[in-house]
C-alpha cells in the first residue's frame, strides 16, 4: 500500500540523510565495529548537514522544525543502512526533549549550540546494575550542599557512554521520597570524580559505545538541576512515549528492510534443482511476514502521525507501548525467519542478516521491555 505519511520536503529530507550515510558513516562502519566506537569526526558531520536538533529552536542553532516525521525518516534509513552505532536517535528523540523542554534558558544558551553542531555528545544515564527498569531500586544520590550537589553512585548499559560531553544523571534527591524524590542532573565531561569504566562488549551494535558509569563526589553546580527539583518521575513518563515510538519506527523498517533483502535472496538461491522461491513452505514463509510487516506499518505509521500532528497532545503511552512491543517483537521474528531462509549464509557476519539478527536484538528490551510494555497496555485496560 502506498504510504501517505510524508510529504515532498520528508522525502528530500530523506535524500539528504542517505548521502550522509553513504558519503560519511557506510566507508567507516567497519573500522568503528572493530573499534567499539564511532568518531567524533561523524557526529560533526552530522551537525553540519543539519541532522542534528532538527527540532531545537533556530536561535539556539537547531532546525526549528519539530515535526516527529523527520527523526522518523532518520531512524528508518539509519536502520536499513545497518547503522545504529551512530546513535543521532538517541540524541535527538530521546535527550532532545529533556534538553528543549527543561532547561533554563541560561541551560540553553551553555549546550544546545553544541548539540545541535555535534561538538557535544549526549547521554541519559538511568539504569543502574541493581535496578534496571525499577526508578525505585534507584541508588544514584545527589546531597544538598547549599550552592552544588554531590553525586556519588554508579550507572550501566549507558548508551554513548564513552563519547558523551553531556550526561543526564537521574539520581535520588530526597531518600524518603521513593521515585517522586527523584531529580535529573547534569553531569559534563571533566567533572572531577566522574569516570567511566567499561566500554561493554555487546554482541550486537559493536559500534556504539555502551558503557558503565561512576560518580565519586562530584561536585554538580546547582545550575546544572534539569527541571524541577524531585520532578525526574514526571520528566522521564513524559518523554517516554516518543522514545518508545522512535525504537517502534526503527523495528518496523528493520523488518521490512530484512524481508526485502530476504525475498530477493530466495529468488536467486537455489535449492534442489530450482530456486528456494519455488518451494511452498518459503512462499508461505514470505507471505506471512510480508502480511505481518503491511498491519504493523499502518499501525505505525498512524502513531507517527499522531505525534507529529501540531494540534494534538502527542501519542498516548498506551498505543506508544503497544507500537514499541509489537514491531520489535515483528523485527525479532522476522529478523530469526529471514535467517533461517539464508541457510548457512545467514549465520556468516558478511551477510546483512546477520548483524540485523544480532543488532536488532536489543530493540525488545531497551526503552521498556516488552514484558513492561504488556503491563502497562495491561493496567490502563484492567486497572
């Protein structure tokens, strides 16, 4: 069916953003793999083509535009490029917010022109070894100490955790507070007391620098509080929804771009005298993940639709859980069936079907688990 979601600007946005891939991440993708990291040299190219802060305001150097259809073109050709170890999403779709619809205006001046030229790197650091998803089990504490605070704790699986210039500390504010005494902190590159461990060795999206994080007595300035004072719950419910939405678009073009690769593939392999398009079981094979694929691309592209629309509230939780679960589960399935379908082939890293197998991985468990996603789809139904 013809997508009727993007008009011609999208798609001359999108032209852009498959020039920069081809001209300025593909030559470099292997190297950056082997290194566990990208360079910083990529994410100002990024900058400079305008791919970054697309929706922070013009005066602060983004592109003042913040309809979600544009981060939704970035995130499908960086997915079938086979590129998330540059992690503009991230930046953009997830730290964005926080950074836009937070931050003092003193906080705007001192880092949005760097996000927005790729000079500083972003991350949100939440998850820690105890507590994963439960903002509870949050052990990160920030002491009051009249003109700064004082960090001390530690975070893990922080996304460009290597990189990052800027960090998005959530940490406990008001010990007796549970998760309403949470606060969001900034922490920036050179703090003293702030270290970085690892760089954790994934089996998939080598490139991205994922790592662990610690804080011993860092001495954070109050002006580095984002947003209220033990408002971080609030904070962090509120942009969920769009994270969740931007890991769904990823995982919908994921499926789709591997059932592509997928049905060509068949058509020119050949098995037993004729090729394995022939055989019944891979046509129904095809057909089913090809139908599959065609419902959860309306669903998901309604969503974004929702989202970027002006004159609305933004995508509900719900249908932004129901879209994150189900189309990362479709692109795990798919990801395993379109394997299988390469044979011996698939199972070899010079295949596209493979890296897809092993980067895509991730995409049911980062953001929300797809168990998390069923509880709260769950709760808003039954209570």
């Amino acid at each position: 069916m013809k997508r009727t979601l993007y008009t011609e600007d999208h798609e001359a946005f999108r032209a852009v953003v498959r020039t920069f891939l081809e001209k300025e991440v593909l030559p470099h993708y292997e190297q950056w793999e082997k290194d566990g990291i990208v360079s910083r040299e990529a994410w100002r190219a990024a900058g400079r083509r305008g791919l970054l802060g697309i929706a922070v305001e013009e005066e602060h150097g983004g592109g003042g535009n913040p309809d979600f259809r544009y981060a939704s073109v970035l995130a499908e050709e960086f997915t079938k490029a086979a590129a998330p170890g540059l992690a503009i999403g991230l930046h953009n779709d997830i730290i964005g917010p926080y950074l836009t619809k937070l931050a003092t205006e003193e906080q705007r001046r001192r880092w949005l022109p760097g996000f927005c030229s790729g000079e500083i790197v972003t991350a949100i650091a939440m998850t820690e070894p105890g507590a994963g998803s439960d903002l509870q089990g949050i052990r990160t504490t920030a002491e009051d100490r009249g003109d700064h605070w004082v960090l001390n704790g530690s975070k893990t699986f922080i996304s460009n955790g290597i990189l990052a210039d800027l960090v998005i500390v959530v940490a406990k504010t008001t010990p007796e507070g549970g998760a309403h005494g949470l606060s969001l902190l900034v922490v920036e590159r050179g703090m003293e007391g702030f270290e970085r461990g690892r760089n954790l060795d994934k089996i998939g999206q080598k490139a991205q620098d994922t790592a662990e994080l610690f804080f011993e007595d860092v001495r954070v300035p109050k002006e580095n509080l984002l947003g209220e004072l033990n408002g971080a719950f609030v904070h962090l419910m509120t942009n969920l929804a769009q994270e969740r939405l931007a890991i769904a678009v990823a995982g919908i073009a994921g499926a789709e771009h591997l059932l592509e690769l997928t049905t060509r593939y068949v058509k020119e392999r050949e098995a037993f005298g004729r090729p394995l398009a022939r055989l019944q079981h891979v046509r129904f094979e095809i057909a089913e993940m090809a139908t599959e694929c065609a419902v959860t691309r309306a669903f998901v592209d309604r969503c974004i639709a929702e989202h970027a629309d002006p004159t609305g509230l933004g995508l509900d939780p719900v249908n932004a859980s129901m879209a994150k679960w189900w189309a990362t589960e479709l692109q795990k399935r798919v990801a395993d069936r379109c394997l299988q379908l390469h044979g011996g082939y698939g199972y070899m890293s010079e295949f596209p079907v493979a890296r897809a197998f092993t980067d895509g991985r991730i995409q049911t468990i980062y953001g929300g688990t797809t168990e998390i996603m069923k509880e709260i789809i769950g709760r808003s139904l039954l209570g």
